[in-house]
C-alpha cells in the first residue's frame, strides 16, 4: 500500500465553515476590533426634564452672587461696616428714620470711581436736602478706602466690605471678587425702592439726586 501524505494531512485539517457564517464571523471580528480601538468620548452632560442641559448649582463660595437677585420692594440686607470716617455704620439705624443710598464702586484710585466718587462729592449740598443718608461703598478695605476719601476729601463715608459678605447678600460681588457698580436706593421702611445698574460715572450726583425726587423721599425740614 502507498503512503498518501496529502489524505492524511486533509484528514487532521479542520473544516472551513460555509461562507455565510464565515462573512458573519468577519463582521463581529471588525465590529469587536472599531469598539476597542475607539476612545471614550466626554461623558454627556446631564439634561432637564425637558431635554436641555441641566443648569450649574448656584455657587456659594467667594464670588457667587446672590443667586435670587434682589428686587424693588425686597428688604435690603442690613449691614455693619467700618467706613472711611473711622465709624461703624449699620442699616438698621436708618430704619423709620430716612432713606439710604448705597453706591457700590468696583475699586479705589481708579478711574471710573474716582469720577463716581467725585460727582457724588460736587452734588453733596444737593444731597443734603433730602431725607437719605449717603454712602458709597466697596470691598477694598478701610484703610484704602480712607487714603481714597481723603484724597478727594469727600463729605460722606465710603462703607468697606474686605470680606465680600455684605456685597453677596446685595448680589453685586463679581466673577473679580470685585462690587459691581450698582446703585441702590433704600426707603425708610428698609426696603428696596430702586437699583440703578447702569451707572454714569461723571453724572452720579446728579442722577441719585433726580432719582430721590422722582422716588418721592422729601426733603429735610
């Protein structure tokens, strides 16, 4: 009998699967090889109940604004602040007595609240006339802010708030840790009667005393 070598190697050699199941193993095989290969992408954001992107948490720490926002008629947040005159000055002492203009001012020695400062300063005998107690305010502290008033020898105190927690409760702290330039008018009631949150530097004065007559706070007696 002849030795075949090619039959007894067919015998040893496994069978090829029809074709049909050969292109199916082919296709997992390049489906398997696209899944490893690929990189994980950004886990998608987190979507409301209607499908758009859930909104941040409001912030808390340095910097956050007051995340309500204060409104004409809410009850202004009282304060207890050293101010350039070397007095402590509160809210609270105002109340039922007269009303109180805050005019918060991002930072001493520049330009645009040194206008600011100054306009209030030239309008001061204007002022005066009304029932208001007048303070501008800002978070530098007080010892700037007296080298401030004093070089520009104002009439009324600027109100320090070195640690920004008066100025979150008034919604003005900005993403600089900064005051906003926001005005706000205080009725003797304590509450808000107007924010003026779009300042004119060189006419503030000028606006807060219009603004007094138009919010109807009398005059002084």
């Amino acid at each position: 009998m002849s030795f075949d070598a090619r039959k007894v190697s067919s015998l040893h050699r496994p069978a090829r699967p029809a074709r049909p199941a050969r292109l199916a193993l082919c296709a997992l095989g390049g489906l398997l090889l696209a899944a490893c290969s690929k990189e994980p992408g950004p886990t998608p954001a987190p979507t409301g109940a209607a499908g758009t992107t859930a909104p941040a948490a409001a912030g808390t720490g340095a910097g956050a604004a007051n995340p309500g926002g204060l409104k004409v008629g809410d009850k202004a947040p009282d304060f207890d602040l050293m101010a350039s005159d070397g007095q402590q000055h509160k809210l609270s002492d105002h109340i039922g007595k007269e009303a109180v203009v805050v005019a918060w001012f991002p930072k001493a020695f520049t330009g645009g609240c040194t206008a600011q400062c100054k306009s209030l300063h030239e309008n001061g005998e204007t002022l005066k006339k009304f029932q208001v107690a007048v303070y501008a305010a800002s978070v530098d502290p007080p010892e700037k802010n007296y080298e401030f008033a004093k070089s520009l020898e104002l009439d009324y105190p600027i109100l320090s708030d070195p640690k920004l927690d008066v100025a979150r409760a008034y919604g003005v702290l900005n993403a600089s840790n900064m005051a906003s330039r926001w005005t706000f008018y205080i009725g003797k009631d304590g509450k808000i009667l107007f924010i003026d949150k779009q300042v004119e530097t060189a006419k503030a004065g000028v606006d807060v005393a219009a603004k007094l007559k138009e919010l109807g706070v009398p005059e002084r007696s």
